[in-house]
C-alpha cells in the first residue's frame, strides 16, 4: 500500500457524505458498499464531472476523505469528494472546509463495482494504530 504522511494547510471540499460506525466493524463493509453504490448509481460520475478541470494533475477527480470533523460515540465522517476550484459546481452537494493538519494519504487502486477494498482498509487500520496517540 503506497501511502505518505503529509503537512497539509486548509483546504476546502464538496461531495457526498454519510456518516459510519466502527461498532463490530461495520464501517469496514459500510464503506465499501457507499462506494459501490455510488459507482453504480453515476453519483460518482457527477461528481467527478461537477469539477469541469480537464487537467486533473495527476489526481483523481474524485477522492474519499474520513473523521475530519467530531460526530460523537463510535461515529464518524466519510466523504466522496471533489477538492473546490474556481471551475467547481457545488450546487446540491455538501461543501466542508478542512483545516489544517496532519494528514495520512493512502493512494489506492481506482475504485470500480468489482474493487475489493480490503487491502486499503487493512492498512488504514495498521497505519491508523501506528498514528494515533494513546490514551
């Protein structure tokens, strides 16, 4: 798994959100279904078009962002987004500004119906026991 962990200043993003559980590992099978959905159902697709950039610069146009923001409990964010430029259209998805922080950066296979996530969600776990402070 290629991954880097990086100083990132504020920045500002837009997509679909839901929020998951970590309770008996359901987040681990919920993720992968919203993906799945979302593929199926062209929320990706206009998503990804909602940019307008004909150069991506290397990136995906869409990409998945998690636990940027407090939701209590067992909880937390996930977000397929879009990172907001000027050619950007927003309209009727959910806009969030990042701060900035410390950020773990996992580069993946590109997500399609058929992808099995369960190499990324291995290692975000690991890299996830590894970064998070004890208590």
């Amino acid at each position: 798994m290629d991954y880097r962990v990086i100083e990132k200043k504020a920045f500002t993003v837009y997509g679909i959100e839901e929020i998951f559980t970590t309770e008996n590992g359901e987040n681990l099978k919920a993720i992968k279904n919203f993906w799945k959905q979302a593929i199926g159902d062209g929320r990706i697709d206009k998503l990804a078009k909602s940019t307008n950039l004909k150069d991506s610069k290397g990136l995906c146009a869409v990409n998945a962002i998690c636990d940027y923001r407090s939701t209590g409990g067992s909880t937390f964010p996930y977000m397929l987004f879009a990172f907001m430029t000027d050619q950007s259209n927003a309209d009727g998805y959910k806009i969030v500004e990042i701060s900035e922080a410390t950020w773990v950066i996992f580069k993946t296979k590109e997500h399609t119906e058929d992808y099995n996530n369960l190499e990324t969600g291995k290692c975000f776990c690991e890299i996830w026991i590894r970064v998070t402070p004890k208590e």
